[in-house]
C-alpha cells in the first residue's frame, strides 16, 4: 500500500543542516524500500530563524509544522544568538514549537549498544549489567511555562521567580504514556520527583499511583526522590526501565542518562501529543565548534528518524530496518570521531549517512 506522507524539516543551527541531510538521506531510501512516497518541507528555527526573520519560530514554520505528519529536527542554538534577549533565543523556537504542537510527552531512550561499550564512562563490571532505559519526561508544563515568573525588584532588591505547577490531568497523561511505554519493555516504572520537599511532587506521586492502581497493575511502580535517581543512575543504571518524571527533573536526568552511556551522539528522541504530529531530534546540541566541517555523528538524526517512522507514522517495519542497518554500520567498523576508537574506520558525516543507506 502507497501512502504519502509529509514531513517537516527543520534544520536549525551549526550541524543541523548536515546530520539532518543525512536522516533524510537514510529516511527516503528505508520509505522508497518499503514502497512509502513521503514529501518533504523545510522550515526555519532557532537562530537560522531570528537571522532570517527576527524571530526564534515564525508563524509560517509553526503552519507547516502543524500541517505536516511528523516533523523532523536537527538541533538549534549557538554562540552568535547567546547575547539576545532571552525572549528571542534560539531555545524559545524550540519551546515554542513543543507548546504550539501540544507535545506533552517526551521519550528519550538511553541504550547501551554492545559495538559502542567501550565507549561508556561507567566501570566495566558495572556497564557489563547493561544500559537501556527510556525517560519518559513532561515537556509542556511544570517550572518551565508556569506562571508567575519574573526577575523583579522585592524590597530594594532584584528578585527571580518561577512557578513550579502541574494540575492533575497533565499528571494523569504523562502518566499514562510511561506505562503504556513500560508494558512494550520490560514492565516496570519508576516515578521520580521530589515529594519530601515539594507539594507539586505530592500530587505528582498521588495521581501516579492513582492511575497504576486504576489501569495498570501489570506495571511494577516504584518511586525515588530525584537527587537519589540521579545517583542511582551512575550506580546502577541497569535497574531502570522506564524512568516517569516531570520536565525540569527528566531535562537534568535524560542529559544524565545519556552522557554515561558514552555516546551522546547516538541517542535519538520523540515528543508526542495527544494527536496531530510527534517531532523527532537527535537529544544533542547543534556543536557549533565543528559545524560545516562534515565530523558530526548523523546516527542519533538517524535513529532518531527510526523513532518517526514507528512512532510518528506507524511504520514499525520500517524503523527497524533502519535501527539493524545502523548497528550492521558499526558492527563493519565505521565510526564517526566522536564514538572513533583504535582499529576502526574513521568516517565523516555524509560518508556515514551513505554506509547506513547501503545496509538498508
Ligand atoms: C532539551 C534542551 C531544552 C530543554 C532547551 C534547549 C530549552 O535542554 O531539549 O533537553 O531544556 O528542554
Ligand atoms: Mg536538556
């Protein structure tokens, strides 16, 4: 069956453009393998967009993000834009297009591949337990978009605040997802908060176990304060499978997840919403220091194309042709500098677009 689908581009910042190319590249060919015809759109963001129009997520990019099935980016940010007001840096694009779009649910998966274990920073006989959880984080809500938030004068002095806030439906449905997510793995979920300080994270834990005990018993449920998580996941990352948690805890814990597995420049990421389309990205910056010089790693744009393809278009197939094909690229040798080691075969960006696209 022919089914055509459209997909919105956006390159952002610094590597954007080249490891998105490359997703593409891997994209097209997995969709015309299967007999799928897709269409592609670009758009601007980030500070690609505040260059082009003064603005971090023009109107148009948010219509032809809303008009598309899935959307498709690279990364966004860079030096040239850290001096602007924080109103127009290239970071609001991108949580602007999460509001816009209603992606309440972010999946950020952090797994260990046994071609790239030695590359992870935690001791051997700890990695040898094995590493592949997923942090199902909040992403439009909490301390992130909650008002009031201000910098202003309180008694002759400059004051800053912002609003820690979850009202209980938003709970409910990250909630849901994260078991829904548990019961494709390996059946367990640990709700991470901070409920001995934070009545936010009181309700929190309360509305988790509501909706475990409700719909979900399947599911082991267990719950850790975030400072403890956080150590947990250098002790002993193999006792998670899928990690529930708010937007600021899963942005400090998803970063930690994925940096210990060594190779930040292989994980990829989706954020969902309740209907309309997911948006893919690599969880990586946009490395201006080395943009425009084809040494980026296309593999987390890559798979991070694999996560649209299941996810975003229903393609399971589809996805996994493109996952086998990335691990057949590194079980024949080929390494970008980032995940190079001794023995193996240094390639650069576009090279390894085209070894995955020839495993196809
Ligand atoms: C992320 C990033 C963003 C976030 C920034 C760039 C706004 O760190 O996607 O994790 O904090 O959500
Ligand atoms: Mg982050």
């Amino acid at each position: 069956m022919t089914m055509e689908k459209k997909i919105c581009l956006l390159p952002g910042d610094g590597i954007g453009p080249e490891i998105l190319a490359e997703g593409v590249r891997v994209l097209r060919a997995a969709a015309e393998k299967a007999g799928h015809s897709f269409s592609f759109e670009e758009a601007l963001i980030g500070g690609a967009a505040i260059d082009a129009t003064g603005s971090p997520l023009p109107a148009e990019t948010v219509a032809k993000c809303k008009a598309s099935d899935a959307v498709f980016l690279a990364a966004v940010g860079g030096p040239k834009w850290d001096g602007l007001d924080p109103k127009i840096r290239p970071e609001r694009g991108l949580l602007g297009i999460r509001k816009e779009l209603g992606l309440f649910a972010n999946l950020r998966p952090a797994l260990m591949l046994p071609e790239l274990a030695g590359a992870c920073l935690l001791r051997p006989e700890v990695a040898a337990k094995g590493l592949d959880l997923i942090v199902v984080r909040e992403l439009t809500g909490d301390i992130y978009f909650g008002e009031p938030r201000a910098i202003e004068m309180r008694n002759g002095l400059r004051t800053g605040y912002n609003t820690m806030i979850y009202n209980e439906e938003e709970i409910r449905r990250i909630a849901r997802v994260a078991f829904e997510t548990a019961r494709q793995r390996r059946k367990r979920v640990c709700s991470v908060e901070k409920s001995n300080v934070l009545e936010t994270s009181r309700l929190w834990k309360q509305v988790v176990i509501e909706v475990h005990d409700a719909d979900y018993a399947d599911i082991e449920l267990s719950h850790l304060y975030v400072d403890n998580a956080a150590m947990q996941l250098v002790r002993d990352p193999s006792q998670f499978d899928v990690i529930l948690t708010g937007n600021i805890f899963g942005d400090i814990l998803s970063d930690e997840a994925s940096v210990i597995t060594g190779s930040l420049g292989m994980l990829p990421s989706a954020s969902m919403g309740a209907d309309g389309p997911g948006l893919f990205e690599p969880i990586h910056g946009s490395a201006p220091d080395i943009a425009g010089q084809d040494k980026a790693n296309p593999l987390a744009t890559i798979l991070s194309a694999a996560m649209l393809l299941r996810l975003g278009l229903h393609m399971p197939d589809e996805a996994d042709m493109i996952e086998k094909a990335v691990r057949k690229t590194l079980q024949d040798g080929y390494r970008t500098g980032d995940i190079m080691e001794p023995g193996k075969t240094l390639v650069g960006c576009r090279e390894m677009g085209c070894r995955v696209e020839e495993r196809l």
